[in-house]
C-alpha cells in the first residue's frame, strides 16, 4: 500500500475539526442570539413606558444582564471562528516550512554532486587558476 501521511491527516483533520466546532457553535448559538435580540427590544420597549424608578432599575438590570448574555454568545461564535483561521495558518505555516527544509536538503544534495563531479572532471596535476 501506500504510505499514508500520518501528519498530513492529521493537520488537514484539525482544520476540520474547528470548522465543524465553528458551524456547531455557530448553528447553536444563532437561535438564542435571534431570542435574546428579540427580548432586548422588548425589554427597552419595556424601559421606555417604564413609569416607576423601581421599574426603571429592575428593567434597566435585565437590559444589562440580556446585553452581556449576547456579547458572551457572540464572543463564543468569533472564538470558534478564530480557532478556525488559526488552525489554517498553523497548517500554511507548517507546509512553508516543510517546504523551505525541502529547498535546502535539495540545494545541499546539488552542492555535494556538483563537488563530486568537479573532483571527477579535474585533471589531477593541473594547479587551479
């Protein structure tokens, strides 16, 4: 058979597996992010025809706590996205590097043959000018 790449596999795996992480949060998320929306704008409704200071103070803190619940959700969807483009340029990087190693075993083993065939094609005797 044909040997498989084991590394390969496994970075291409990875990039992946934070882009199906990512849809999964993504997909989650999308619901209660549309919900919470959707009672901000009720509970500022609520805050402007809010009559009393008690009413005024207790709407005001459910607005705060509805606003922090959204920016950690939408906090958890850019994370995951995130991982994703790490992942990516780990992977971009890792290829460059393997890459540029490659470059250099082949322009030493260049260098070694060309060593051999100077020494093959020199008349021995002969001073170098």
């Amino acid at each position: 058979g044909v040997p498989r790449h084991e590394e390969l596999y496994r970075k291409y795996g990875a990039v992946e597996d934070t882009e199906a992480n990512y849809r999964t949060v993504h997909e989650e998320s999308a619901d209660r992010i549309k919900a919470l929306k959707e009672n901000i704008a009720d509970t500022t409704s609520a805050l402007q025809s809010a009559t009393t200071d008690a009413e005024v103070q207790k709407l005001q803190g459910t607005l705060a706590s509805q606003n922090a619940q959204l920016a950690a959700l939408q906090g958890e969807v850019e994370n995951a996205a995130l991982q994703v483009l790490v992942q990516d340029a780990l992977n971009r990087n890792n290829a460059e590097k393997q890459e540029e190693a490659r470059r250099e075993k082949n322009a030493a083993e260049w260098g070694v043959i060309n060593k051999d065939l100077d020494r093959m094609l020199t008349i021995p005797g002969r001073d170098a000018r």
